[in-house]
C-alpha cells in the first residue's frame, strides 16, 4: 500500500477560481441619484416659498394691482372671557373664533380672492365689560372689484364696499 503524498500546490489563481472576482462599485450613480432627488425636493418645498408673490392668489399669478384687507373681530360682553388680563377667547358659542380660524375674502359672485388667519385676541377694557378684538390681515386681493365679502371661520360673509374695505382697519362684529 502507498502512502498518500499530496501533489505541489496549485497556482493561488487556481486556489482562488470558485470564487466570483470582485467588482469594484462606482459611486456616481449613487451620487446622480442623491442630486436628483435634492433638486426635486428643493423644487417642492423651498422654492414656492421664496418666490414673492404666492401662487395660489389669483391675482398676484395676473400681477394685477393687490391690497391687504386689514380688519378686527370684535367679540363683545357675554361673547367672550379673558383669559390672562391680556388675551381672550369665545365662549362656547364662539369658540370657533380663535387664533388661526380662517378669514376669507370674496368677489360679488362669491368667488374666493383670497385667505388669511386671526393672527392676535387681544382683550380691550375692563374684564368682559371691554371686547376681544380679533385681528387679522389678508394680502394679495386685487382691485377693482366693487364690492367684497369677508367670512371669518364659516359664520357667513358680509359684504363690504370697495372704498371701505380699502381704508385699512375694518371692523367687525358677530351677532
């Protein structure tokens, strides 16, 4: 009987030859990749709100001559509580009108020309004696209009002039 004696070794590339050879992973695709999606979320969400007028207002998208309808709510005695000496809210019957409820602008027609939000409550006078004032602008309504309509937080709209929607300050009330 004859003893095993093993043969030379084999070459290290014969050694190595069930293995798969390497490939060596390029990184620009991934690179690419990254690119494109920056650049379309840049698109999405940063640059509509660098442009200076908002797209979504009709009148600025014509570039037709635009106003800001500034104007007050005016929640009175029984309408209201104060909450700080400072600030106020609406009793159950009016907690719908608080900061950030809507404030939207119509054309005659009822076509909406614009929104914006109450931005401040403040409480002016004595306790409920006074009011709360509930302050808000909308910009970017166009002119020439003749009549305008103004709704805060669905309590239906009530129509305005022109020439007084235009002075500045309206001031409204709620029944």
């Amino acid at each position: 009987m004859t003893d095993y004696v093993p043969g030379p070794n084999p070459p290290e590339s014969a050694q190595n030859s069930h293995r798969p050879a390497r490939r060596r992973r390029r990184a620009w695709p991934y690179v690419a990749v990254i690119l494109v999606l920056g650049a379309a979320l840049t698109a999405v969400f940063v640059w509509p709100k660098t442009k200076g007028d908002d797209p979504a207002t009709p009148a600025a998208a014509a570039g037709a001559k635009v106003f800001v309808v500034n104007g007050t709510l005016a929640l009175g005695p029984g309408q209201f509580v104060p909450v700080d000496g400072t600030s106020c809210a609406g009793t159950p019957a009016y907690k719908d009108l608080t900061l950030g409820a809507t404030v939207t602008i119509t054309d005659g027609v009822g076509g909406v020309l614009g929104t914006g939000k109450i931005q401040s409550m403040t409480l002016d006078g004595l306790g409920t004696a006074g009011t709360c004032d509930l302050k808000f602008a909308v910009p970017g309504i166009p002119t020439g209009k003749g009549s305008y309509g103004i709704e805060v937080a669905h309590r239906g709209a009530t129509k305005y002039d022109e020439s007084k929607v235009r002075l500045g300050q309206l001031q409204l009330s709620v029944s």
